[in-house]
C-alpha cells in the first residue's frame, strides 16, 4: 500500500474528519489515478484511507478514517446499503430521489440519482472511476434497479485528468422515464438532460411554491431559468392563471409544454419563451408588466468562491429586476446553486438589489436542497443550494 504523508501541521481537517486534501498539504508520497492509499501524519499516525488523484488540486479524498476498515467491495456494498436506507427513512415524495450525493454519504465524487428504475450517475473523482464496475454492481444489488446511465460528462472531470463518458453503464432502452414528483408527473430524459437528467433538488421548493401562489393568490407567474418547467407546473397546480416559463434552451422548453399538457392544464394557459432571462426582464421592465410571482433560478454563476465577485453582481442585477417587477403583494423565489456564494452572502446580495430597487420585502422562508441532497456536520461545502421566499411590501 502506497502511502502519502502530509505535512507537519496540515493534518488537523483529517483529523476532524474533513475528506480532502490539497495538493499543497503533502509532504511526500504518490500513486496511480484512484489508487487507494494510506494517509498518514510526519510521525507516521494514521490519519485515512484515501484515493489519489494525480491530477487534481484536491490531491486526496478519504474514504475512511478508521484504520480497521477494507477499501474492497464489502466497503462500496456498506456505504451504498447506508445511503439508500436513509433514503427510505426520508420519504421522498417522488420516484425521483438522490441515493448518494458523494461526500456527504462517504463516497467522495459519487453522484446517484434514481429515476423509477433507472439510476443516473455520475463519476467525478479518480477513486470512483477506479472502482465503477464495483460500484455500479453494488448499486444494482443494492436498489434492485435494473439500469443505469453514466452521465459523467460535468467539467470537474477535466480537473481530475477524466475523459467525459456518457451512455448506458447496465442495462439499454429508452433514456426518457417518467417521474413523478408530489402529484406531478414530469418525463426526464437521462441522457440529453441537465446533469443526471433533472434538478431534482428543487423538489421540496417546487411543492412550496405550489402552495404560495395559492395562499398569496398569485395569478401571473414568470419563471425564470425554467428549465423543463418544474415551477410552472407547481404555479399551475397553485391556480396561477397565466405562467411563463422563460428559458435559453428549446428542448428543455419543449418539455415544458408537453409537462404542461401531461398534467391537465390547458395549453393556454402556459407561454415558453426562449429568451435570455437579463435581456427579458429588463424589457419587461421598460414596458411596464408586472407580476404576481416570480422564479429566479439561474445556474450556477460562481463554481468556487474565486468567481464570487462577478456572481455576485450578476446575481444582484437579476434580483434587482425580479423585485421591481412584482405586484405589491408579490411573491419572489429567489436562488443560487453556487458553491462559491453562501447563504449569509446570497441574503446580502439580494438585500442590496432591494436597496437599488428601492423595494422592501418580508423575508418568509429560507430554501435549500433537499433532504436527500444533505451535508454533514463534517463537510459544509456539500451546501450549494440556497434560496429566499420574499414577499414585495
Ligand atoms: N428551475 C429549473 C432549473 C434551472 S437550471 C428547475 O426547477 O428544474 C438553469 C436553467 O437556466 C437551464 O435550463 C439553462 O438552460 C437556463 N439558462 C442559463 N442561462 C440562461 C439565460 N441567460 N437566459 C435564460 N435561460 C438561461
């Protein structure tokens, strides 16, 4: 076993059972792309089982920190037993669900999102590619799935030195499954889809939504970064009148009408608009439209905390207008999926759009992700999503 010694003084996150180890962190030591290897201190202490990863800053992830446990297949089978069981205590209401969100459930780079009974997954760290036939097996055994998709093709990838590889991993047929979230049924594409296919950690907020444009009576709704129209089914289900579902991707509108129809609602009552979200809402603005709700839900703009600034202006520019188009009365559901803004920032970001749109608003609820997309008292950055429920003064 290959063993990688770190540097007097940059043991302490191990010891505190933080995953990562950055390059700048290691003393000596070296292994092949995900091979497992022994961590340990300048005295030799045992610190971690971990894999190596060559290419990437974050030279190490820890699979354990206890010195009595196996890297083999038993250790895979435990961790991925552990994530699906707490799943099923979770109760998700949906088909739809996140059986493993990587470091949070112990298996650094691994993203598993099950659609009916098909997984979608995601390898995105050098020790995870090294054991994918294990871990795919597992995972089979494991949810009595039957297929899975492989859809590593996100850009951290690249960081690790990855080649980008999609298509069937177990299993063949059709990529296009039906979900069904809250009372909704919704057709998610793992293939050609964002990510596995959908954003499934907006669940719990989209069912949240539904329930604000009924109490608040909101009737016109503008969803913005639509997506596949995941909030403007929830805006239908509430009894929005009229909703559009503003978006820079046609096929993801595309699927936006047909979720429309595959829900009940008529036709009429739901506009696509293939637009760039900045440019609509400041024409919106020079027309003098209003609305009852809105949605802001751009991807992410600050993939680390080094991209924070300019995020933040973009962030604030888009919040700004939102604010300024909603009703007295209105209700605005703000977000960020960047890992590099966080939830104290994002407030402070979205108070300063109210200061330059001159509108107050109540606060009603803070969101996040979630419960199957959880962090851990050891890993805070696993919190990526966070949103404000604003209701204009
Ligand atoms: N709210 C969605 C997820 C949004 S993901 C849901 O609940 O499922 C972000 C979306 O923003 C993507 O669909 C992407 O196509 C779109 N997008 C990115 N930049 C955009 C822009 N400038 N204008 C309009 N849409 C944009």
């Amino acid at each position: 076993m290959k063993v990688i010694q770190i540097r007097e003084g940059k043991e302490r996150s191990l010891l505190r059972r933080h995953p990562w180890v950055f390059q700048g962190s290691i003393a000596s030591g070296k292994a092949d792309l995900g091979e497992t290897v022994r961590v340990q201190s300048h005295d030799g202490q045992f610190l971690a089982w971990a894999a190596y990863s060559p290419n990437s800053q974050i030279r190490v992830r820890a699979w354990s920190f206890d010195e009595g446990e196996r890297i083999d297949r038993a250790f895979f089978r435990r961790r991925i037993e552990q994530a699906v069981a707490v799943r099923a205590r979770m109760a998700v209401p949906s088909n739809g669900v996140r059986l493993l969100h990587g470091e949070a459930d112990g298996l650094p780079g691994l993203v598993v999102d099950r659609y009916d009974d098909t997984l979608s997954v995601q390898f995105l760290s050098s020790g995870v590619e090294r054991w994918k036939d294990v871990i795919a097996d597992e995972l089979l055994a494991v949810t009595g799935c039957t297929r899975i998709f492989e859809r590593s093709d996100a850009s951290v990838r690249q960081l690790e030195g990855l080649p980008s590889v999609t298509g069937w991993l177990r299993g063949d047929g059709s990529t296009v499954i039906t979900l069904q979230e809250h009372r909704w049924h919704l057709r998610v594409d793992v293939a050609e889809g964002h990510k596995t296919g959908y954003y499934l950690d907006q669940r719990d907020n989209r069912a949240l939504f539904a329930d604000m444009v009924r109490q608040y009576g909101c009737k016109q709704v503008l969803n913005c970064f639509s997506y596949t129209g995941g909030f403007s089914v929830a805006a239908l289900a509430g009894g929005a009148q009229e909703v559009w579902s503003v978006d820079s991707s046609a096929p993801a509108l595309a699927r936006a009408v047909e979720h429309v129809a595959l829900n009940g609602f008529e036709a009429e009552r739901h506009h696509a608009v293939d637009a760039d979200v900045n440019a609509l809402l400041r024409q919106h603005l020079k027309e003098g439209r209003r609305f009852d709700a809105i949605v802001l839900d751009p991807p992410k703009l600050a993939p680390t905390a080094a991209h924070a600034e300019r995020a933040a202006r973009a962030y604030k520019d888009i919040n700004r207008l939102g604010l300024m188009l909603l009703n007295e009365g209105g209700l605005l559901l703000s977000f960020s999926c960047s890992g590099g803004i966080s939830a104290d920032l994002f407030h402070k970001i979205v108070a300063g759009a109210g200061m330059d749109a001159k509108v107050d608003a109540y606060l009603l609820r803070r969101l996040e992700a979630g419960s199957d997309h959880p962090t851990t008292l050891t890993f805070p950055e696993g919190e990526y999503l966070k949103g404000l429920a604003l209701l204009r003064r």
